[in-house]
C-alpha cells in the first residue's frame, strides 16, 4: 500500500510541500490505486489542502516552463544539496522545495521579471496574499458569484478561479475548468482573465473561458475581447499575436499554435449554464468525454470505432444512464455495467450497417 505524506503542522510551507509532493508523485506514475484514494482522502479533509494542491500544481506548471532559466536551476540544486528527510527522497523534496519557493517569491513574476504580468495577477499569483479570494465548484456543481466590481462569474463543473482587484486593473486567473464572465463597464480598469498561457481582455462584454488541457478556448456571446499570449511585452505587442473577436465566435488557442476562430453557436456553447448539454452531429467519444466532466460515475468506449458514431440531443448534465440508454436506443451500442460503477460502451454483436 502507498502511504500517505506525513501529517501536517499548521503551517502554510507544510502544506504546500505536502501538496507538492502529492503532485510530483502523481506524475512520476508512483500513485498505484491505494495512492489516488489516499490523495483524494488527503484532499477531502480540508479546504486549505484543495487551495495548497491548486496553488502548487501551479507553480509546478510553471517549473516545467521555466526549466532552463538560470534561477530556477539554481533553486533546484539548491534544494538537491539540502540533506532530505527520512521518509523523503531527496528528488522529491527538490521539486516541491522548489515549488514552494516559487509561490513564496510571489509567483511567475517574481522568477522572471515577466514585466507583462500586471499587478493585480502578480498579487493573487502569491498563494498567500490576503487580497485574493477563491471561488470553486466540485465535480457537478455550478456556481455564480458576483466580484467586486459587480460582474458576474459563473463557473461550470471542477472549476477554480482566483480574483484580485486593485485600484487600477481587475484580475483574474483561471486556474482550471470553465467560466463564463459577464463584466460590468469599467474602462479605466480594464477585466483581465489569465488562463493557461493566454490573456483575454474586456471592458464590458459576456464571453465564456475553458481551460481543456494545454488548450484555451474563448466564446463571445456580447461585445468585444482581445485575446493575446501571456509573453514579454514586445512578443504580446506584435499584431499577429492578438486577436479581436466579435460575438458569435469562439478562439482555440493551443501553446506554439497560431490561433483560431470559427463560427459557432454560442447558445449551445454555454448552455451547460443551464444544466444541459446540446450535441448536434456530435462524435459519441466527444460527447462521452463531455458528459464525464459532470459526474464521478463514468461512461467507457471499449472500442474507437463506436466513439466515431455521431449523437444530436439535449442531456442533462450529470444524467449517465438516460444518455446511455438513448445512446443503446438509436445506435448498435450495448450497455453493461462494471464491477467499479462505470457504464461500458460496447458494439453490438450484430450487423452496424448504416449506423452512425
């Protein structure tokens, strides 16, 4: 069985390394099934380690960006050449040294003198500072919250959003998940949202933020936004770089791609704010993919040629078995229920001719 981090004190540089090393264990693969279920423990026993796991996710994601500069290796043998604890292997303890000095030097900032990083994200980039307040939701969950400013954030499902305000700019980051903001007018402080490795900028406007992976995607429902790389000045200057959408589109922005936009319906983009889902010719595997954000039970494809079927419909978030069982109606797909709760896709045995 994987034991467990040591207990923790009740102090913050604890909790982060606890965090951290959960983290870096995660993707060194050295969590078996008994590991995951003590994370996951580990997690549910308090707010603040959920605030400590995103906290230093982040500071990981930006270890691995920053790998070769200078002040980072420096920390990471500053960290190896301190002698580790007994239960602590001194890899592990480099990497969330390492972490934890990110987060306590103020964040991307203050490693790297980022000078396009504005102050109000430079102030909830510190994990600590007072002035930054969290907002999340669990698997399933919506939520819609009102900032300072009088805009209005709502978050779909598995989603964690950071707000700082200061007298000049309002920022937010979107750490992961989906959020749909409606900003109040305010021209002299412009609404920055930070997601992934992109700024998206407005000043009165309704558009819908996703963070899927390493990808960012931006759907206008009204008004204007300027979506640009987080990068030096100069590079987030340059023309090609940003891009101005115009309601009814929707930006895909993958890391050393050019972005893009189409055409969509932004209706149907963001009508998870109402609990439903809309597929329209969608490709079973997408829209099983989709319906999984919403539940902890899970629907499974055991075959890569049913995931190419198409599905048109209105779901209900969250509602496996009625997707399912209208999956099993209108395609040669039959059900079957797993020892571990999970719904199993599979081909029926007779003729598919003319499915899909």
């Amino acid at each position: 069985m994987t034991r467990p981090p040591p207990r923790l004190r009740e102090k913050n540089g604890d909790l982060r390394e606890v965090a951290a090393d959960w983290i870096v264990r995660e993707e060194d693969g050295a969590l078996g099934p008994d590991g995951l279920a003590a994370r996951d423990a580990w997690l549910a026993e308090h707010p603040d380690h959920v605030e400590a796991y995103d906290a230093a996710r982040q500071a990981m994601g930006r270890l691995d960006q920053m790998a070769a500069d200078p002040r980072i290796l420096a920390l990471r043998a500053s960290a190896l050449s301190m002698k580790p604890g007994r239960a602590t292997p001194a890899w592990r303890m480099a990497a969330g040294f390492a972490a934890v000095l990110v987060l306590a030097g103020g964040g991307l900032g203050a490693v790297t003198g980022d000078r396009s990083v504005s102050s109000a994200v430079a102030a909830f980039e510190q994990a600590a500072h007072p002035g930054a307040a969290v907002y999340r939701t669990t698997i399933g969950e919506r939520s819609t919250v009102t900032l300072p400013d009088g805009s209005v954030a709502t978050l779909n499902t598995d989603t964690v959003l950071r707000v700082a305000f200061t007298s000049k700019a309002r920022g937010v980051r979107l750490v992961r998940g989906q959020a749909l903001f409606e900003v109040a007018h305010a021209k002299a402080r412009p609404f920055e949202v930070y997601a992934g490795d992109r700024v998206i900028t407005a000043v009165g406007t309704v558009f819908d933020v996703r963070i899927q992976g390493d990808d960012v995607k931006v759907a206008l429902v009204e008004g204007r936004v300027r979506v640009r790389p987080r990068a030096e000045p100069a590079a987030a200057a340059a023309p090609a770089a940003q891009v101005l959408l115009a309601p009814g589109e929707l930006l895909d922005a993958r890391p050393a791609e050019p972005m893009r936009v189409q055409n969509v319906n932004v209706d149907r983009e963001t009508s998870w704010r109402s609990g439903v889902l809309v597929f329209d010719e969608t490709p079973l595997a997408e829209a099983v993919a989709e319906l999984n954000r919403y539940s902890r039970d899970r629907l499974v494809i055991d075959d890569p040629a049913i995931g190419a079927f198409h599905v048109t419909g209105v779901f209900k978030t969250g509602d496996m078995d009625r997707f399912a069982r209208t999956v099993e109606e209108i395609l040669p797909v039959d059900l079957q229920t797993r020892s571990d709760g999970a719904i199993m896709l599979s081909r029926r045995s007779q003729s598919i001719s003319g499915a899909g």
